[in-house]
C-alpha cells in the first residue's frame, strides 16, 4: 500500500481553520486546483456519505464520498468514487490539532492508496507534493485573508483529549527530536529541574516495561515506559511512584513531522485522578513546567 503525506502550521487558531475545512463543498473557495464542486443529490455538505462532484483546473472529473466530519476532534475523512488518478482503494483524511504554544494550527493530510506494479512510487510523490502541499499552501493563505470566528465557549466538543493538552513546534527534523525523546532515560539532558535519571535494575531505556527513578523538585519519581513506538514516533509511559497528589497518572507523547520545514510538531498529554482542588495547580504544573519546558529546552538544544 501507498501513503501521501503533507503536513503543515497555519498561522490562526483550530477553530478558523476547522470552518473553512469542515465545508465538503468549498474547495473551490480556497483551493486553486478546484474549479467547481456540487454535493450531489441536494445533500448538505456535512451529511456524511454525501458525494462532492468536481473539476480540477486540467478538465479532470472526480467524486468523492465523505466518510467522516468529527467536530469535536477536527478530522474530515473522505475516498475516490471517480478517482482523479488510476489508484485503488484510495482514502484520505485531513486531520487538524491546535499548537497550545502560540494558538496556531497543526494541519496534517495523508492518505492511502494501492498503485499499479508499473505505478510504484508515481502517485505518492504527486500526490503529497502536487495535490497535498500545494492545497495546504493555498488553505494557509485564504484562512489568513479570512475574518476569526467567535471565540468558542470550549476548544474541545465535550471532554478534552486529556486533563493536560500541549503541543509545540520544536525547529528541528524529526529524527533529532525522536532521537532524545526515546531515550526513556534521557530526560535529565533536556529538563532542567531533572538533576539526574537512570534505568532501575540498569535495563535498557527501550524495553517498555523498564522503570525510570528520578528526582524531580524535592520528589523522587518511578515512571514505566508502557509504549515505545519508532513507527508513530510515540512513546506513553505510568507513574508507580511520586509525591504529588494523583492517582493512575497516564501520559505520553507523539511527534508528527512538517513536510514544509522539516522541523516537528509534538504532542504531550496526560490524564490522572485528583480533587479538583488539586487540578487548580496540577494541570497548570504539568503543561508549563514539565511539558513545555521539555519542549522550550528541546527546541533551543536542536534548531536550525
């Protein structure tokens, strides 16, 4: 199976992005490459299993089948029914994540896709290059020409994703960032407040099940990896031990590259039970001084 991939940060907040893209009938608003668009049947554009029939700019007809719209996770998913290249089994989505550092958009495009044997290679590289990139390109410029909606009561359509959110750009390829990150151990060399760390036992800091004892403030911690993955460059990992007030504490973090800069748009989350008493200082804590911090320190250590 082929991919294609474009990823990009578009300079305004989630919200302003979501109500351009959401439309399953505008691409002709903001993307040059579309000439026209009609949702067939008199459907509305957000009924999902409606059908959007096109042009692009070549004269090239195509359909295609609105599989998802999810207001509440900002993800619009879609495949060929009139492909525009000869492709199978081709299905795409466009998936949106607000950067909590500076209120911009994380905006990623992928899909994926059977190519003929004589093919191998072709569609992907046109595909996130020719289609991908330059339809985020065109999206970025007509949301920065666009009015702000209101603000909304919520960023999240019921819960958050979790109790702590946070997501950065860190201005270095994501092989650099993922290189430090992994290293279960290795945090002590990109958090300031972490004087030092180590392995309990001495196993490896890539054998998920392994725990990490360090001090963090006046607290001694044991954490355990429970995730490691190279694929998704992700890793989540448990709390067994630690001062603060929180029980069954959960977290982890997942990088995802920019294709336009080669630099990483990261994110960390974290759930845990407590008073809500306690949360008043916990997750303020945890996103400015754990999470963010990490990723200020990681992004000074490794930019271009």
């Amino acid at each position: 199976m082929a991919e294609a991939l474009a990823t990009t940060i578009i300079a305004a907040p989630v919200e302003q992005v979501w109500s351009v893209l959401r439309d399953f009938n505008a691409m002709p608003d903001w993307n040059p490459a579309v000439t026209d668009s009609k949702v067939e049947d008199g459907r509305d554009a957000d009924s999902v299993g409606c059908i959007r029939a096109f042009h692009l700019a070549d004269g090239t007809f195509v359909r295609e089948r609105l599989l998802e719209l999810d207001d509440s996770r900002y993800v619009l998913r879609y495949n060929f029914e009139t492909p525009a290249f000869p492709v199978q089994n081709y299905v795409a989505v466009l998936q949106l994540i607000p950067v909590t550092n500076g209120n911009t958009t994380f905006v990623r495009w992928h899909a994926s896709f059977d190519e003929a044997a004589e093919d191998i290679g072709t569609y992907s590289a046109l595909i996130s290059n020719e289609v991908f990139a330059n339809g985020l390109r065109a999206l970025g410029e007509y949301v920065a020409l666009q009015p702000a909606p209101p603000v909304a009561d919520a960023r999240w359509q019921g819960l958050r994703p979790a109790k702590v959110f946070t997501s950065s750009v860190i201005r270095a390829p994501l092989a650099d960032v993922w290189a430090k990150m992994r290293d279960f151990a290795g945090m002590k060399h990109w958090h300031a407040d972490i004087p030092s760390m180590a392995m309990i036992e001495g196993v490896r800091s890539d054998k998920v099940s392994g725990v990490r004892d360090f001090i963090f403030g006046d607290g001694q911690l044991h954490e355990q990896l429970t995730c490691l993955s190279d694929h998704d460059h992700a890793f989540r990992y448990r709390i067994l031990k630690s001062p603060m007030p929180w029980l069954n504490y959960h977290a982890g973090a997942r990088l995802f590259p920019l294709t336009d800069r080669d630099q990483t748009f990261a994110v960390w989350t974290a759930d845990w039970t407590a008073t809500p008493e306690d949360d008043l200082d916990l997750i303020p804590n945890v996103h400015e001084n754990v999470f963010q911090k990490a990723f200020d320190t990681l992004d000074a250590q490794l930019k271009r």
